[in-house]
C-alpha cells in the first residue's frame, strides 16, 4: 500500500485537510455555542469532532482503497446555530446528537430507512438547508455594521480571492481574521499566555439528556440535513469519478463515529462533498487506484488539526462574536446559493418550497421544536395538496 503513496497524494490531502477544516471550523464553533456549549465544550466537541472523521477517513479509505473522504456536518451545524438553546441545556443538545449517531447508523444498515431520506423531496431538502443557513449568511454584512475596520477587511479578503479562485476565498477570510484579531483587537491582559495555555487537548466529556422536543428539533433535522445534504451528495461524488462503493456500510460507519464523538460535544461526521472531490479527481493521481493516499492523508491532517482544537478555539474567542459568525457566514455563501438554486428550480415545487424556506428561515417554534421541523412538514403538506389539486384538474380535463 506504501507503494501507492505519491507526492501529488500527499500535497493534495495535506490540501484538503486544510481546506476542509479553516473552512468551516467556525460553522462548527459558532452552531455548538448556539446550543448552549461553553468555550471549552466547543472546542472538545471540534477536537472530536476532527479526530473522529481523521480516524474514520483512514479506516474507510485504507478498507475500501478508495478516496473516501469524511467532514463534519457542516450544514447540521448550521442548523445548531440557529435551533436556540434546548431547554436543559447543552446535555439536551448531547443526547440529541447520539440519537441522531444511531439514526444515521440504522439509515446504513435499514435500507428501506435510508431510502426514505433519499425520497425526500428535493425542493423541500434545498429549502431548509438554505432557510437554516440565510441567519448565518448575514452575519458578514452586520460584521461591517458594528465595526468597518473590522468586519471589512474580512469580506475583501473572500471578495477578492474568491473572483480568482473560490475554493482558497474562506481561508483567505479566515487569514484576514487572525490578522484583524493581532492587529485591531485589544487583547486583555494575559491573554497571550492564557491562549499558550490553550494548546493542550480540550476534553470535555458531556453526560446526555434526552427530551422529546429536543429529538424532533434537533435529532430529526439534523439527522435529515446530514443524510440529504452530505452522505448522499458524498456518495454521488465518489460516483461521478466512476467509484461504486456500497453507501450503507459507508453511512453505518459514519454514524458510528458520530456516536463515538457525540459525548465530547461533536454533532455529527459524515462523507464529505467538496472535498470528496478534491481527492477523488484527477489532481489527486493520474491512476484511480491510487487516489486513495490523499484521502488517508487528508485524514491524518484532521487528527493534527483536532488536536490543536483547543487552541483554535480559544485564538476565535479573544475577537467580538460578530467576527466569526462572519467568517461562518462567509463559509455558507456557496452553500446557501447552491441550495437556493435547487429549492426554486422547478415551477411546480416552487410555493412548497417557498413555505419550507420561509417558516424554516424565521426561527419560529412551536411546542419547543424549531422551524426547520415544521418547515419541512408545511412544504409537504403543500406540496401533496398542490398535487391532490392538479390530479383532480387533470381528471376533470379527461
């Protein structure tokens, strides 16, 4: 196996893992704080979170020989940042998280399961994705409300690389952060040696608490949004660069290390998209075969990356919140555009979709569940009287 292992591997999954972490690291900060974790709890859930895809990367990737790359639920996060504090706090938040572990695991194993996330509408799927991620994609905008030197510089930095190469736009973002921090934040006192301190692991072990609101709020959605927006979309990149794994034991193994990570604050890992093709195109190898190095590298990136959780975690809290709820922002651009695009696409799904995005993107709630729940079974509804309507249309016609 060795043998496989090129330069072009290794510089594209040492790549990758850089990509694929400062892109969305914030996400993932910014949507475990949204349900009540500390700073030390967030930065062990992104510890776990890293370490458990890294270590899942490997296994699967060295398993299966093929370039099978795994992230974080980055829209799962998302939907965090804007569910609200569960009622009993973040050990809420816990239990809904290993439930939604064992979900994915039975979507891998049940198959009927997991064609049933499969059959979800698509416009529908879009639309809450989109309606959970417009609250972040502001953030950038009201960053330069509270302070142009500040949140400026940030949306230049993306504005500009992105025009030349979208992919490198976020780091770009998230250098220009860390300059913004050095240079225009006053630090407090001790602030240095209280981030030197930082760089030992967080570990921070969470015990669950379940509660049924929780469950269809969180569990629920975020087990919808991983699956329809991640593990799927994973699957059909790994296809399209003519690669036919079986999904189910993928989707088992990822709800596995879900679970693993899920009571050291981590929401959920699954296979990746974006960087999936990062690894599995021709600039990983020329040979297919072969492509599998850059994921396993990829990986082992991750496990470095999470083990310096800590730090990062605590480098982000010395800047205003605003700040990196920019930078989150930033990361979500493409993502809400592209979902957007696929929510209104069809003339027929269109006002299903319109109400799923609406009632999901105001954060209203009822009975203690969130919108993205009620989103999606008011877009449903919808969409099957909008169907009932025009099956009785066409009757009448014949």
């Amino acid at each position: 196996m060795l043998k496989d292992l090129s330069a072009q591997s290794l510089f594209m999954g040492l790549l990758t893992a850089f990509v694929g972490f400062a892109s969305s690291f914030a996400v993932v900060l910014q949507g475990l704080k949204g349900v009540g974790a500390t700073d030390l709890e967030a930065a062990s859930g992104l510890m776990a979170l890293s370490l458990s895809m890294g270590v899942c990367g490997v296994v699967l990737s060295l398993v299966t020989r093929l370039p099978v790359s795994i992230a974080w639920s980055t829209p799962g996060a998302a939907l965090l940042a804007t569910a609200g504090v569960p009622e009993g706090g973040f050990p809420v938040a816990i239990g809904a998280f290993l439930v939604c572990g064992v979900l994915i695991v039975v979507a891998g194993l049940f198959r009927p399961l997991g064609r049933a996330v499969a059959t979800i509408p698509a416009p529908l799927a879009n639309a809450m994705l989109s309606g959970v991620i417009l609250g972040l994609c502001f953030a950038p905008f009201k960053a330069i409300a509270f302070d142009p030197r500040l949140g400026l510089p940030i949306l230049a930095a993306w504005a500009v690389v992105a025009a030349f190469k979208r992919l490198y736009a976020v780091p770009a973002a998230l250098a220009a952060f860390a300059l913004v921090i050095a240079f225009g934040v006053e630090l407090p006192d001790g602030a240095m040696a209280s981030w030197a301190a930082s760089l030992a692991p967080p570990v921070e072990l969470v015990m669950p608490a379940f509660t049924l609101p929780s469950l269809i709020s969180i569990a629920l959605p975020l087990f919808i949004v991983t699956m329809a927006s991640q593990n799927i979309p994973g699957i059909a990149v790994l296809k399209v660069n003519h690669y036919n794994p079986m999904p189910g034991p993928l989707f088992a193994v990822t709800g596995l290390f879900s679970l693993f990570s899920a009571p050291f604050g981590g929401h959920a890992v699954n296979l990746a998209a974006i960087t999936a093709a990062m690894c599995a195109g021709e600039d990983a190898h020329p040979d297919p075969k072969k492509r599998y190095w850059a994921a396993v590298v990829c990986s082992l990136g991750y496990v470095v990356f999470g083990l310096l959780a800590g730090a990062v975690t605590a480098f982000v809290s010395l800047a205003p919140p605003i700040l990196i709820q920019a930078v989150a922002g930033l990361a979500l651009i493409a993502a809400f555009s592209g979902s957007a695009v696929a929510a209104f696409k069809e003339v027929e799904t269109r006002e299903a979709a319109a109400v799923t995005f609406l009632i999901t993107a105001s954060g209203v709630s009822f009975g203690g569940i969130s919108g993205a729940f009620w989103g999606l079974v008011a877009g449903g509804l919808m969409m099957a009287l909008t169907a009932l309507v025009r099956h009785r249309r066409d009757g009448q016609k014949r």
